[in-house]
C-alpha cells in the first residue's frame, strides 16, 4: 500500500513509463467501473470469511483460503441459482455497486484535473494477476500432485455408464490418465507463473482464458459445479488482455509499427524498491514452493485425500461373485432382481467394502472433497448408482471381525462436510455402537475366498460366501500392444 | 526458426543457414502436405459423385500424412517424417548446390508455403469443427453403452462418449472454435490469430490423442507443426510488444504477384467457402435425418429397451439366473436401430479398431461395438416371426431364431446359437431410470 500512494502521489518521470496520454472521460467512467467492481470481487467485503480465515488452524488451511475466495453476496435458492445462469448474480450486485461508486465517484471529481489513472490501472491490474496467479496455482497443484480426479476404484469400473452421473463422468476421464492430469496441472501452474511477471502476462492470460474457459463450460455441460468460479478467471483474465488489444490491434491488422507505452511506477527510493520486491517475491515463495510444499504434505502425509488411505483386508482387494447367499439361514439363488441378496461384492484396496443388490438407494451428489477421515471420503460414491451400497470397516483380523457403517449420508445439505463426531464409527472394540453400525465375521478358507456372517440393516442373518473374480479390464488395454 | 523470422522482418538479407534451414522446411512440410498416399486419391476417387455424403467432405479434409510409418503406434508411426526429413536435408543441400545466382527470391517463396499450409490447416480444422457443431463426431451414448461397465470400454470410447453425454452445447462449442480459428487462417492479417487458437486447441487435441489412444496421434502432432510454423512467423514481433515491451515492428511484407494470381486466389477462396457451405448443410441435413454412425434401419417395432433374460434354455435344459455361466445371457439391449447387444459372463472379443468418419451403408456401421468389450454385438434382419441376427465383429457368428411378443415387454426367442445349442430365451423388459440423466440438482434416488 506504501508503494500505490507513493506512485499516485509522485508521478513517474522516464520517458518509456510516463505514459502521459489523457483518457476520455468515457475511458475515465468506465475505468472507475472497473475499478470498483474488481476490487469487490477479489478483496473479500464479507467479516464471515474474515472470521473463518481466522479461525484455522493450520498455515496450510491458512493460505487455501486465501487462494480460493469466492464472491457469494448472494445467492438464489434455485436450480439455476447454484447450477445455472443466475449463480452469477453476486457478479450482477458487484456491477450495480460498481455503476453507482462511479457515478458518485465521477459526480465527487468533476471540477478535478486529472485525465488518466495509469497508477491505479497498473495496481489494480497487478491485483487481478496477483489474484489469478494465486488462485489458479493452487488449483494445479491438486492435479500435479495427483488426487483432484483419482483413477476409478474397482467398483467404479464396475458400474454401468448409465448408472454414473454426468459430474463423476467428466472428472473419471481425466483420472483414467494420470499422466494427462499432471500435465493439465503443470499448465495451470505454468500459466500463473506466467501471471507474476510484467512481460508474460500476456501471455499467461491467453492461457488462463483458454483453459478456464473450457473448465467453466465443461462445468455447466456435466454439472460440475465450479462454472462461477472457473468464469470468474476467465474474466479477470480477459480484463488483463483489454491493455494489449489497441497495440495488436494496430500490429497485426493495421500493420503498423508500434511501441510499448505502459505504465510502471517508479520508485523514489531505494528502500522502496526493495520493499516492492521483497513482498513480491515474498508472495511469489509462499503461493508457489511453500504452497505446494504445504498442498503435498496435506495431501501424501497428513491425509486429507478423496479416497480412504486406510488398507482394507489384506490381499482383498478385487471383484467378488456371491456364490452363496443365505438369508435367514435360507438359500437365495442369485437373481439380478432380487432385492435382498447381494449380486457382487467389490473389496477396494482401502476399507470399503461396496454390495450390490437390485434396489434403488439415495445417491450421494456430493463433489467427493478431500476429508481427513476415511468414512467420510466420498469420491468413490459421489454420483454413482446401480443398487451400491458402500460400507466403510474397520477389521479385528485376529478376531475375524468388520465394523461397518454406511458411507453415504445424503441428508447433508451440501453433502461434502465431514461426519458429526457422534455418528462416526466406533473404533475397534470401542463401546457405544450406533445403531446403523454393522458386525459381521468372516473368514477366508482360500486366498480368494471370503466369508462372511452376521446381521445386515433389518437384523436378518445372513451367511455370504464371496469369490474373487480375476477381471480384465478394456479400460486398461494398451491398443498398441495388447491383442484382445 | 525464429532467427530465420526475426531476420525476415528486419528485411535483412538472409544468410546461407537460414536458406537451407528454411529450404529444408519448405520439402518437409509440402512432402507432408502434398497427399502422397495413393490411397487417398482412390478413396476421393471412389466417391459417388451423383450422391455425396458429409464424410466424403471429410475425408477430403482428412490427409493424414503417414507416409511410410512401419506401425501404428508409438514413436514408429512417425518413421515417415524422418524419412520426409532426410529426404528434405538432401534436396535442401542439392539446392543450395544448384542456386548459384542466390537471387531467388525466398520471402515470396516463404509467403507461398504459407498460403499453402494455411489453407491445409483450415481445412483440417474446418473438417472437424463441423462434425462437433453439429455433433455427429461424438454421439451421445446408447442404450448398449449405458448397460456396459465403464471399465468394459476401450479408453478411447470411454473418452469418446464422456464427451457425448455434455449438454450445454459443449461440444458444438467446440466445433465452433475450431471452425472459427480455421476461417480467421484464411485471411493474412488474421491468421496469426487463427493459428494461436489453433495451437492451443491442438495441443490438448495432442494430449488427449496421447492419454486416450483416440488414434489421431501422428494427425494432430502434424496440424499442430501446421500451427506451430504459422506462429513462428509473428512471433518475433508479438514478443517485441508484448514480452520486451518495446518497439514492433509490422509485417510489411506484401506478395509480389503475377498477372495470373490474384484470379487464383479469388478461386481459392470460393472454392473454401462452396467446400464449407457444403460440407456443413451436408452435415446438418445427415445429422437430421440420419441417425450415423448408428445404422439408420429401424429395429423391431416397439422394442426399444433394455430386457432381463428370465428364462434361457439351453438343449432343453433350463439354466437359472447365474453371474458365473458362460452360456446363459443376462441382459439383452434392443436399440432403436436393428441392433441388438448381448451382455454374458464372458471376455468377447473387442472391436479394437480406431472411429472413422465415413460414409457406410448400415451393415458397415460399427461404432456402436468398436472399443465396447463388455457386449456382444448383433445387427439383425427380421422377417415375419423369424429373426436372423449377425454379429458385428466375428462375422462367422449368425444365429437364426423365431420370436413371439406374448405382451408388449417380453420378447420370446427359439433357435440356434453360434455352438448349434438350441436356445428358448424369454426376454422381459426392465423399468430402468439412469442416474446419467436425473441431474444432480435434485436428490435422486435410483437403481
């Protein structure tokens, strides 16, 4: 802030940087707008967010709240008002408010002298690049490293097409290539790399435009949710190119040569010089390599992932058929109708344990965010039907015995907050069990058999005899190789 | 590359590196560019003149500079470009040899091999921006595919019909840049424009042909070295403004042209733009009243659904519901078209082969079974009560049956299967909602 009143109050003198031309009083009105209406959309106006930064505990939770503001003056509770076009209304309020600063702004200044705001022009437009370059190298860092779209679990791979939701489709195809994430990664923290610096920002803007423009419309065509806050850099983006539009405008349409004239403070002194550098680097170190030192101990050591990190029955992990199903001490042949019995069983190679039986349930439309707990990482379910039931346990191996609790719990309204401590599973042999939580006993005779015993939801004994089913999956057939 | 550019638009003279560098490149991007594989001219050839359809315009559009590559796939796919290299180096260097006056005018002749490669690029992105505007390339998914396990597809199909299910226009919008950027290629003082949204569509076009093996690897690695020379050009002087932030300097260059051009180049513009007005009304009269690369015969009247097998009996020998038989069906798919998908506790034998947009008759339409290993495939002719169904990847496989609709959900069938097992096969029709298409706006609650 010493720096911006330094250069308003100090008007620069070099001949390259002291770019003197005046602005139309359309150019000045239309500056005030913007002016106005991105600062409301990049400095948080709400106490709430201010509160909750406050509240964190960690420097990582710190710096992601500040690379991910989101403006939300308001918000319809509508359809459209989360999913659709009018989820872009704070955007609206910002515009109004910004149209009624400038006119009072322009009615305040009308006997003033001053023709052009290149200072202020220059602070906001580093503000905005600043503002894309935090937010968007944050946002690489969850592909680089790479958990934003895990790979299918087993029991996604099992699911119909049909039985997925548009969401979960977009974000398993970028997991079924792991490599092609990282590299989408890469990009986008190349592109805010390229934000931090004068001579590349045109450049990272095209970038940013491009891939965020893409993000955002896949996010309106799959439901992804994200199609406000993917615009919004497309639109800070778009913001940073207007500068360059007149110059290439002339260069490349017109033909003409033309020279650069952009405005740069100049520092009085010294002191202030570095000042400016040290806190631009200062941020640049915090954002990039602190930031993603942070992001990688949060995800790979801390945990906070959106699948279960927890192993599951050792050597278990695989497609099971149900060879036996007794329900009641009664035999239920298999049947792809049946209600009751169970058609398959998928093992992951974490603790969940998913059935399948031919009944509708409540799907989770939750996004999968990373939890700290296993129960409550809900990628694997989010947006996956076809009569699965996904069971987080806990195993006593020396006892042969699953604690098990139903993964999804769709009465939460946005379907992502972590599990009231109350309704976690009990631990092990803790006591106190709830009541949706199940026991079973199982044993394992071979290698690839399981079997398991015990009371399911509506306390009816069953006793289910599982086989692994050793599956080759298209999905993973190299077609330069592999001769099906 | 880029000496050779700066140097061209400081209006300097060049030096004999740059002559031969920029010689090597003009052999290597026409032997690339220039359609050298006879087969491309028979295919042109082959067209029914009388009766064109929107693929033959593609495939026009559509020269994949293979060359000789001594496979498919992998770095050997490209075996014909280092040879197109070698070749390329040694006609430079007999040039350089043969040019001994040196006033050959090499800006005109850059310029020209510019003219050439901007054209070929539109052309290329024209031809596949109108099949995602109007979006044949991608169809959404059918009623087999919804019933196929998403690890039961082959990478590039599940790609493929990821992105067939966007709504919003997502993929028309697609189209629609690609198209865009190739008609901005047309015009000089644009095409720098159309080349940069060009390369930054490419490069994902790249890496999707890479992660997904869509097939289209050497293609677009060739259009994006398309985009990529076009660029070279303007680069110096966008990184003069825009990165040094100093003084750039225009394109002054202007064509020196002979009596002859300018009619030419008239001509090649309409001819463009009669290529894109036909090509995209050919598509959109295709894509209203044909339902490619889907076979367009109808099905079986009312049949249209996805059935359980509640009964099969094999040699007279009933067989219960099973998740383990090889033998027994469960679950039989009627498409809206005369084809009908089997799902059995089997590996069938995937369709492995790549999409191509071309213009067949309905048996030749197997998009519906490429890259799909979780369903058997039929296509199927019926007559009377007799049904005769013909799958579409193992050709041996045809298997005659007579079927009887007691009611307007079950279809009866009896006859025999490809092992000479008679079959008595009950099919009922099931009461299926997806979840691909409740949304998540609301909660659901589904099978």
């Amino acid at each position: 802030m010493t720096a911006l009143t330094l250069a308003a109050e100090k008007p620069p003198v070099l001949a390259r940087q002291n770019n003197k031309k005046e602005w139309s009083s359309a150019e000045r009105f239309l500056f005030r707008i913007s002016f106005i209406f991105f600062i409301l959309l990049i400095i948080p106006v709400e106490p709430s967010w201010y509160n909750k930064l406050f509240s964190v505990k960690t420097v990582f939770a710190f710096l992601n709240s500040l690379t991910g503001y989101r403006v939300g003056f308001y918000s319809l509770h509508s359809d459209s008002g989360k999913w659709g076009l009018y989820a872009f209304v704070s955007w609206g309020i910002a515009l109004l408010v910004a149209l009624a600063g400038a006119a009072v702004w322009t009615f305040l200044l009308r006997n003033s002298k001053r023709k052009a705001y290149h200072d202020l022009y220059y602070w906001l437009r580093v503000l905005v690049r600043y503002r894309i370059a935090i937010g968007i190298i944050a946002f690489g860092f969850l592909k680089l490293y790479p958990m934003q779209m895990p790979d299918p679990s087993i029991s996604n791979l099992d699911t119909n097409l049909g039985d997925y939701n548009t969401y979960k489709i977009y974000w398993q195809i970028v997991g079924v290539s792991i490599w092609y994430e990282i590299v989408l990664g890469l990009v986008e923290i190349v592109a805010g790399l390229l934000m931090l610096f004068r001579g590349t920002t045109a450049l990272g803007a095209v970038l940013v435009a491009g891939v965020l423009y893409n993000i955002a419309h896949a996010n309106i065509a799959y439901d992804g949710g994200v199609h406000v806050y993917s615009a919004y850099f497309v639109l800070l983006s778009l913001f940073l190119l207007v500068q360059y539009v007149p110059n290439l405008w002339k260069l490349l349409i017109k033909k003409q040569d033309v020279e650069a004239e952009y405005y740069y403070p100049i520092f009085k002194s010294k002191g202030a010089k570095t000042r400016f550098y040290t806190a631009k680097y200062a941020i640049i170190f915090v954002f990039t390599i602190l930031f993603g030192i942070l992001r990688y101990d949060v995800h790979y050591h801390v945990g906070q992932l959106k699948e279960p990190k927890t192993p599951g029955l050792p050597k278990a992990a695989g497609y099971y058929n149900v060879t036996e199903f007794r329900l009641n001490d009664k035999v239920i042949p298999y049947s792809p109708l049946d209600t009751l019995r169970w058609q398959s069983v998928v093992f992951e190679k974490w603790s969940t344990l998913v059935y399948k039986v031919y009944k509708p349930f409540s799907i989770s439309l939750a996004n999968g965010t990373p939890n700290p707990k296993d129960i409550d990482r809900s990628y694997e379910l989010a947006g996956i039907a076809g009569g699965r039931k996904f069971l987080y346990y806990t195993a006593d191996l020396k006892k042969g015995k699953l604690f098990l609790e139903d993964k999804n719990r769709p009465s939460l309204p946005e379907g992502d907050a972590p599990a009231k401590k109350n309704t976690a599973i009990s631990k092990g042999n803790k006591k106190g069990k709830k009541e949706n939580a199940l026991v079973w006993n199982f044993y394992r005779p071979t290698a690839d058999r399981i079997i398991i015993t015990g009371l399911n939801e509506n306390k009816d004994s069953i006793h289910v005899i599982l086989d692994r089913v050793i599956k080759r999956y298209p999905i993973k057939y190299d077609r330069s190789h592999a001769s099906l | 590359m880029s000496t050779l550019t700066t140097l061209h638009t400081e209006k300097q003279d060049w030096s004999g590196l740059d002559i031969f560098l920029f010689r090597t490149t003009f052999i290597f991007l026409l032997l690339l560019t220039i359609p050298l594989d006879p087969g491309y001219y028979q295919k042109i050839f082959s067209f029914n003149l009388s009766n064109l359809h929107f693929q033959d315009f593609f495939q026009l559009s559509n020269y994949v500079p293979r060359l000789f590559a001594t496979s498919d796939w992998g770095i050997a796919s490209y075996s014909g470009w280092g040879v197109a290299l070698l070749v390329a180096l040694a006609g430079a260097f007999i040039w350089q040899r043969m040019d001994t006056t040196g006033k050959q005018d090499n800006e005109q002749l850059y310029y020209w091999l510019r003219v050439i490669v901007r054209y070929r690029l539109a052309l290329a992105l024209i031809g596949y921006g109108v099949i995602k505007l109007i979006p044949v390339q991608l169809p959404g998914a059918t009623l087999s595919d919804l019933h196929t396990a998403y690890g039961d597809f082959l990478p590039w199909k599940i790609y493929y019909l990821s992105t067939g299910v966007a709504k919003a226009g997502y993929e028309q919008t697609l189209g629609a840049i690609e198209i865009a950027a190739g008609l901005l290629l047309i015009w000089r003082p644009t095409a720098v424009i159309g080349a940069g949204i060009a390369a930054a569509f490419l490069i994902n076009i790249v890496l999707v042909n890479f992660a997904y093996q869509l097939g289209q690897h050497v293609y677009s690695v060739y259009l994006l070295l398309l985009a990529a020379f076009i660029l070279a050009y303007d680069t110096p002087r966008l990184f003069q403004l825009l990165v040094k932030e100093g003084k750039a300097r225009a394109d002054h260059f202007e064509p020196v042209f002979s009596k002859n051009i300018p009619p030419l180049r008239y001509a090649a513009k309409i001819a463009l733009a009669v290529f894109v007005v036909a090509y995209a009304s050919l598509t959109y009269s295709s894509h209203a009243k044909s339902k490619w690369p889907y076979p367009d015969t109808p099905g079986l009247s009312k049949a249209y659904g996805v059935y359980n097998v509640k009964e099969f009996t094999v040699n007279k020998k009933s067989l219960p519901y099973s998740a383990t038989d090889t033998t027994r069906w469960q679950d039989v798919v009627f498409e809206r078209w005369n084809v009908l998908s089997i799902r059995a506790n089997k590996n069938f034998p995937v369709d492995t082969s790549s999409p191509v947009i071309e213009a067949h008759a309905d048996a030749k339409r197997n998009f519906d079974a490429e890259g799909n290993g979780g369903r058997a495939f039929y296509s199927y002719v019926t007559d009377k009560n007799k049904i005769t169904i013909s799958n579409k990847y193992i050709h041996s496989d045809i298997q005659v049956y007579t079927f009887s609709r007691p009611d307007s959900s079950t279809i009866v069938l009896d006859g025999v299967n490809s092992s000479n097992d008679t079959l008595h096969v009950v099919l009922e029709r099931l009461n299926k909602e997806y979840l691909l298409f409740k949304g998540r706006r609301k909660p659901v609650k589904v099978y």
